[in-house]
C-alpha cells in the first residue's frame, strides 16, 4: 500500500490507461532514496497486469554503467529471441550486434534505438506492454540514450515507459522532454499511518523520534525500526543526528552485520557484481573462500530481508543495500570480489575487463591492454562514448611510457567526434606529457590545433596546423585523409566567423596540398567554407564533373552538398544533399542528418520548393534536438519562420522568430543571428513592410552590426534591392546590384547570377526596365529559381499597369498567380491577385492544395505511402513506429477524405 501517493497513484492510473489506449507515452519519476519509487513502479506493474498488459523491467547497477547496452538487453531480453523475427533484417542486424549477439557492421546508436522502437511496438501489437526502469541513473550511456529515443517516440503505441531517477543525479533522460512527476516526503499523517501499520507495538517515545528522524521518508519509517536495540531506545544510535540515506545504510549494515561471514561474502560478491546471476555470484565467493558453495550460503541474507531470488537471478532490496554492503567492506575485500569475478567472468570480455580494471588499484599494462579491447568491442557495438570511456580507464591504469598516451590520444579522438570538446582538449594536455610515436605526435599537434578556437583566426596558427598536416599527410597512409577532417570544422569556422584574407588563404593552400586528387570532396569542402568568394568559381568548375553517386560516403556527401549551399550553389548542391540524406538515414547518423535537412531546407527555399523544405526543417528541428544539435534546430526554426511568413502565417512566424533570437542570444550563437535576419527580412517583405524590410536585411551585409554575415546576407540580396527601391533608396539599390552584380561574376554562383538577372530591372529608368524585364523573364538562368521567377512576373506586371498598359500586364500576373499558387506561397500569390483585380480581371479564389491541410510528417507520410512504401518502411526512414506510422495515416485519410492508401496517388500531394 502507497500511503500518502492518492493524487500520483491517480494520475499514474490516468497516464497508462491513456497510453494503453494507444497514446504511447513516457514518464519520469523523480524522488530521493527511499521515498517511494521503487513502491511505486510495483504498483504501475500491478496496474498493468491488472488492465491485461505484460511488463518488461530493468534495474540500472552502478557497477554495469560501463558495459554498453547492459541495461536495455535486461529490458528487452525476455521478448527479444520471440519477437526479433518481426523486425527487418537491418534492424535485427542492428539490435544484435549491440548486445554482442553477431559480428556486424557497428551500429549507429539510432539505428538500435528504432530497433528498439520497433521492437517494442511488435510486441505491443499482440497485449499493452508498460516497460519499468527503476535506478534510471545507473543505467549505461549508450542504453539510456537509446531509452530517450523511445521516450519521445512512442505515440500511437500501447506502450508506457516508466522510469526512476534518483533525485540529484543528471542524466541524458533529463532532456528526453518526458513528463516528469516528483515524488516528496510524506505529510505527517501519512507517516504515522504507515508506522502504525508496519510496527504498531512502538513506544510512543519512539515513535515519535522514529517520526522525526525518518522525515517522511517511507523506506526510514519502514527500516529504522529494525535498528533498535535492547530497550528500544535510540537515544544512542548512531543512526541520530546522520543523513537520512546514511541511516537507511546504517540499518542496512547492522542487519548485515549479524550474519554469517561465509553470508556476508557472498553478500560482497553479489554486491560487486553487475548482472545479478546467481552462478555466477556462488562462483565469485567459491574462488574467494577457496571452498564450493551452494544457494544455501545466501539463505540468512533473504531470511533477514536483505536478499530476494528469483529462479537464477539474485535481487537487492533495495539498491541502498547493494551500496551499503559495498561501500562498508574494506578496500582489500572489495578488490578481492572484482577480482574473483573476473576470474568467473572468463568467457565475457568485457564484463570481465571491467572487473579486472576494478580489482587492479595500480598502473598495470596488462589490463589496460583488456580495457583497450573492451573499447573496440564497444565501438562493434555502436557505442562510442562507452568505448572512450574505456580507454580513457585504460589510460589511468598504464604507465606514460608505455601506452598511456596512446590510449589518451584515441580517447580524446572518439570524444571530438562525439562533439565532447572539453574532455577532447583535457585528454591531450594529459597525452602530451606521456610517451608517443612520432605520428602519434603529429596527431596530438593536430586535434590539439583543431580544438583550438583561436586557429580558426590566426595566421600563425593556421601557418603552423597546416605543416603538422603535411607532416602527417606524409607520415601516415590515412595521414592526408585525417588531416583533411580536422581541417573540415576549422574551415567551417571560417564560414561563419570573419578571419582576415591571410587566414582564408592559408586554408585553402593546405586544403589543395592534402587533396589525393582533383576533385577530393573534403578538399573542395574546405576550401569552399573558408574562402566561398575566392574559391567558389575553382569549387563549381570541380563539382561539375562529380556525379553525387560517385561518392560513396554520405558524410562526404554531406559536406560536398553544404559547402555548394555556402558559395550560393543550392541548385547544384542539391542531388549530393538529397544523396547525403538518404545515405544518412540507411547508415541511423541522426546528428549529421539533421545538418543536412537544416542545408536541404534552406536550398529548397531558395529553389522554391517550399513543401520539401517544410518536411526537410521540421525534421531537421526534431532531430537536432533529439541528438543535442540545438544550433542546427534553430537554424531550421528560421526555415520555418521564412515559409510561414510566405504561407502568411505572421503570427507562427513571429513567435517562431522572437523565441528563436532569444535563444540564440541566451546561448551566445550570434553566428546565426544573420539567419534571423534574413527570415526576419522575408517576413518583413511579405507585410509590405518596405522600410523594416530594408533595415533587416542592410543589417546582415554591414559589417558593424552585430547580425553581420556577408554570405548569409546575399541569401536575401533580391528583397534587400526591391525594399530599397520601394522606400525610394534608388541609390542603396543600385550600389546593391552592383556590389552584388561584381560578386557573381567572380563566384559564377547560379544564384547569385539570378538574383544579378531578376533585380536589375527594378533599378533601371523606365525605357530601360522592360527589355530587361523580358530578357530576364525569357533566361534560362531562371528556371532553377522559380520562386524569383514568380516575383519577377508580378513586378513586371505591377510595372506594365502603372504605365497605364493594363491589358498587356493581366499576362504576366495571371502567370504569377498561378506560380504562386504552385509552389504554396500565398502571401505572394495573394499579392499578385490583388494586382490581377486592380488589372481588371476577375480572379478566381485559390483552389486549396490537399498537401497543404497536413503538417510536415504527415505529407512526408503521405508521399511515402502513396509509393507503395509500408509502415514500416516508413517508419525506418523517418525515425518512428511503425504504429506511429499507423496513426498518422489515419489522420491523414480523415483530412484528405479518403479510406485507403490506394487513393493517395491519386491525390494532390504538392509534388515537387
């Protein structure tokens, strides 16, 4: 019985009866030691059995948070063998190679979380399944981070997740944006109830001081009492005047105390080991006492409480216990127990590399070299923080000069990747004292260099990261291709910072040193990101003889498609992006593929695919939170804002662009205040709010202004030279085109050279405006660019009815009123009618598109399914349930006014 929880036992009851309807749904529990949680998840399991569900359970261990995956392969272990066939092979593949179960391909941490989804969402097919984890925070990384994914994907499953967290433990479930519920201490009459009804013979003196001392904690209020001793006073104990957790411990060990010492090292054994089988527990405590041992050496311990068995599985308690027993024993006897169970841990590498790492106090090679291999079975199983984390444990436990730096040196190296700078630079500072071979040398120099902030903007420093790179390059066979990485989030730096002309040089003359060929991707990326005005015209000539598919490697892919974003080539960038996109979500890389949908969105703005870049922002949003990438979120946020604005959704877009600055400023990203500019200068355009348009937009190309970013600014160069001309700036305007003109000849950048085309009637005398307006109208040059090529014809058409040729300008704006229409921008194509009726002619309302009544997943959805693609296909590329899947179908088909899949086809879904 919970007492004192009426209110959370309620809304417990509420949040599963909703998720077993279908909802999905996770929550997180939070409360110090004792207080309730682990009561409480007995009484969710209880529930759950009751409403006709099966529960799946873990407990994390803190001696198991190294073995990566240890934690979900105790949840899902008891369905995995039975339901695993319903997953696709990929994601079968996926899910047993982290829990070491076959040799595959190391799995992305993704591409294993919707292995889990999937799977779980199998089994919740056939019965409602509430999956239960309690010591949420003991839990390794690698299945917490997989457990975060489920969490905040299980809508439209018959699915709860339910996790414990003890209070003041961080953990990656903090940012999961799970429903969180706190559990506090009991109110003073709840308290006496419970006393009263566990030990109702109490003194009232005592029970009045165990009231006190307990603090409504129930676990205290249920112990204590055992700590009495003699007369029933404990006016002695030395549990008075303690910490409530260490009086539980102190209970705990007073208990613990009293049995037999062959009981109470078994008890040790089981204490220090991280899976809880009994075998191998009797096993351990046999190699200690140096005698066999049977179950029956553990029967005082389950008979004073302290212990449970449960077929082959031995149980705490309560977690205090394990940590009570292990913390009281000596260091001897706690080295002792590690290094028994390695022994007994002899066919489990890593299980028993950890053991071993545990039982050895001292630097010895040896175990670091068992450590190192535990760190390359993690990184088989797609778990690279637990494989640095290994070899980080592997560098303290070897001497300086044998492999410590080394292992010091692939640390720091995983950890980069793994975007953890500050533990990346503190592992080289420590490397650096350490013995290396001189390439291991060069490489330290390298990431050292590449880890500093200042070697995005000094000569000097670049001058000296570039002749490591040689050395390297010609020191190591992968030298060049390493060296090439390294320089790739410099040159981004480049990018968006403002280094002088020297520094963009030297970036680019090492970029062409390293390059193993002429059209290296990585080279041409760099290059392009450090200096887009001086390398575009050499970068565009290159990628012309590139086809996307030649390059095999979607990171690279990715790199080639966003440096071609950053020198204004979004037309040409756009098949390595769609490439890269693809590659990514086959390859799970979650993080690198929000980088690219944030790119591909802003392309497709650009290139008037304003549906694609709906679905491709939002995803980008979803999934850069989810892998902790906000930068890229909110970039893709002012997609957003930028295509709300032109769907006239001002409101959406002016919340979504004040909450998207503030954040930016709260979090120092002013680099990306220029995207906020250039959104901010759309939305302007789009009232007719010339002026504030102008004023926006001005901002990004000055270079004392706070937003300035010269490459971004361009983005909006065509609204910036029409706001100019519409508040009578002519000469801002032409000063524009020029500078703008001048810079596309030397980029050869399509869409500069566009904008160059579209913008130049708007500044010419009127004798001069409608050759120019035709000739531009009739280019080539524009068919890329359709969006421009709309606002092209309603400005022509605005231009013919104001010299009074009324007739002749109905042409050109009933062409942009339906462009308009085409592409779903209705802020513009609403322009244009209101231009159309001032022509005379009469102008129907607009025919509202099918695609335009669904959010972004679902037209992602909807387009998918109307290929032939099954839910779980669809599931697979976008990173949810099959289930899921499932739901937004049927959303879909009551807004579209259809009943099967089959009628999508037939459906305007906005193809673009």
């Amino acid at each position: 019985m919970l007492y004192g929880r009426d209110d959370e036992l309620r809304f417990l009851s509420d949040f599963l009866s909703r998720c077993f309807d279908g909802a999905g749904g996770a929550l997180l529990l939070r409360g110090e030691a004792g207080i309730g949680k682990t009561a409480f998840l007995g009484a969710a399991r209880e529930a759950a059995v009751a409403g006709g569900g099966r529960v799946l359970s873990a407990v994390g261990v803190q001696s198991e948070a190294s073995v990566p995956y240890a934690g979900l392969h105790q949840l899902l272990n008891p369905v995995l063998l039975d339901h695993a066939p319903s997953l696709l092979p990929t994601q079968r593949q996926a899910l047993f190679a982290a829990f070491g179960m076959n040799d595959g391909t190391a799995p992305q941490m993704f591409s294993v979380g919707l292995a889990a989804l999937e799977l779980i969402s199998s089994f919740a097919d056939d019965t409602p399944v509430l999956l239960l984890i309690d010591d949420a925070q003991w839990v390794d990384r690698p299945s917490s981070e997989v457990l975060a994914f489920v969490a905040r994907r299980l809508e439209g499953d018959r699915a709860a997740l339910l996790m414990a967290v003890r209070e003041g433990h961080e953990t990656v479930l903090d940012d999961a944006g799970m429903t969180e519920l706190q559990l506090h201490q009991l109110d003073d009459d709840a308290a006496a109830a419970l006393l009263q009804d566990r030990t109702p013979d109490l003194d009232q003196s005592v029970r009045r001081r165990i009231l006190g001392e307990a603090a409504g904690n129930p676990l205290a209020l249920v112990e204590l009492p055992t700590a009495l001793r003699g007369d029933g006073s404990i006016q002695s104990s030395p549990l008075a005047w303690l910490p409530t957790t260490r009086r539980l411990e102190r209970s705990f060990l007073s208990r613990a105390s009293e049995l037999p010492d062959l009981t109470q090292t078994v008890l040790l054994i089981a204490a220090a080991d991280d899976n809880g089988d009994l075998a191998e527990i009797l096993e351990g405590a046999s190699i200690v006492t140096g005698t066999g041992l049977s179950v029956d050496s553990l029967e005082p311990a389950v008979a004073s409480g302290l212990l449970q068995i449960r077929g082959h599985h031995v149980h705490f308690r309560h977690p205090l216990v394990r940590s009570a027993v292990y913390h009281a024993a000596s260091t001897s006897a706690r080295l002792s127990a590690h290094a028994a169970l390695a022994k007994a841990l002899a066919g489990h590498h890593e299980r028993r590399a950890w053991h071993r790492a545990a039982a050895t106090p001292g630097q010895d090679d040896d175990v670091a070299l068992d450590l190192e291999q535990a760190a390359l079975r993690a990184l088989t199983r797609g778990a690279p923080r637990a494989a640095a984390e290994a070899l980080r444990q592997a560098a303290l436990r070897s001497c300086p000069q044998t492999h410590k730096g080394r292992l010091l040196l692939r640390s720091a190296e995983i950890n980069f990747e793994l975007g953890e700078v500050t533990m990346a630079r503190q592992q080289l500072t420590e490397a650096r004292s350490a013995e290396l071979q001189p390439a291991e040398r060069l490489r330290l120099t390298l990431w050292t260099e590449a880890l500093n902030e200042e070697s995005w903007f000094s000569p000097e420093r670049v001058r000296a990261f570039a002749d490591v790179a040689d050395q390297l390059a010609a020191a190591e066979a992968e030298g060049a291709a390493l060296a090439l990485k390294a320089l790739w989030p410099l040159s981004i730096g480049c990018w968006y910072g403002n280094p002088t002309e020297e520094t963009r040089g030297l970036f680019v003359k090492a970029a062409r040193r390293l390059q193993r060929h002429d059209s290296e991707p990585m080279a041409l990326s760099v290059a392009a990101c450090a200096d887009p005005v001086g390398e575009a015209a050499w970068v565009i000539d290159k990628t012309a003889g590139i086809a996307p598919g030649v390059v095999n490697d979607p990171a690279e892919q990715h790199a080639l498609g966003a440096s071609l974003t950053a020198i204004w080539g979004f037309d040409l960038s756009w098949p390595y992006l769609s490439d890269a996109i693809d590659g990514l979500r086959q390859q799970g890389r979650l993080g690198l593929l929000g980088e690219a949908l944030a790119s591909q969105a802003w392309a497709a703005i650009l290139l008037g695919k304003h549906r694609l870049a709906r679905a491709a922002a939002d995803e980008s949003r979803r999934l850069s939170r989810d892998t902790g990438r906000p930068r890229w979120a909110y970039v893709s946020d002012l997609a957003l804002a930028t295509l709300e604005s032109e769907r006239g959704e001002f409101d959406k877009a002016d919340e979504l662009l004040r909450t998207t600055e503030a954040e930016l400023l709260s979090v120092g990203a002013q680099s990306i205040l220029g995207f906020a500019q250039v959104a901010r200068g759309r939305y302007a355009m789009v009232k007719k709010q010339y002026n504030d348009a102008y004023e926006q937009l001005a901002r990004v190309l000055d270079p004392g202004d706070l937003t300035y970013h010269p490459f971004v600014g361009y983005w909006g160069i065509a609204d910036l030279i029409e706001a100019a001309v519409r508040t009578d700036r002519l000469d801002e305007a032409r000063s524009h085109h020029a500078q703008l003109s001048v810079l596309a000849e030397k980029t050869t950048a399509p869409f500069l050279r566009a904008m160059a085309t579209c913008t130049h009637p708007l500044i010419v005398a009127d004798e001069q405006a409608e050759h120019l307006y035709r000739q531009a109208l009739d280019d080539r040059l524009l068919v890329n660019w359709p969006l421009h090529r709309a606002q092209l014809l309603l400005a022509y058409g605005r231009w013919l009815r104001r010299q009074r040729r009324i007739l002749e300008a109905r042409r050109p704006l009933r062409a942009a009123v339906e462009n308009f229409d085409a592409l779903g921008v209705t802020a513009f194509a609403q322009d244009a009618r209101s231009e159309l009726r001032a022509a005379g002619e009469a102008v129907r309302r607009p025919t509202p598109s099918s695609a335009d009544s669904l959010t972004p997943q679902e037209l992602q959805i909807a387009r998918m399914t109307a290929t032939g693609m099954t839910n779980r296909e669809i599931g697979t590329r976008l990173f949810i349930s099959h289930r899921t899947v499932g739901q937004h179908l049927r959303r879909i088909f009551q807004k579209l006014d259809i009943t099967s899949r089959g009628q999508l086809h037939l459906t305007d879904l906005g193809g673009e």
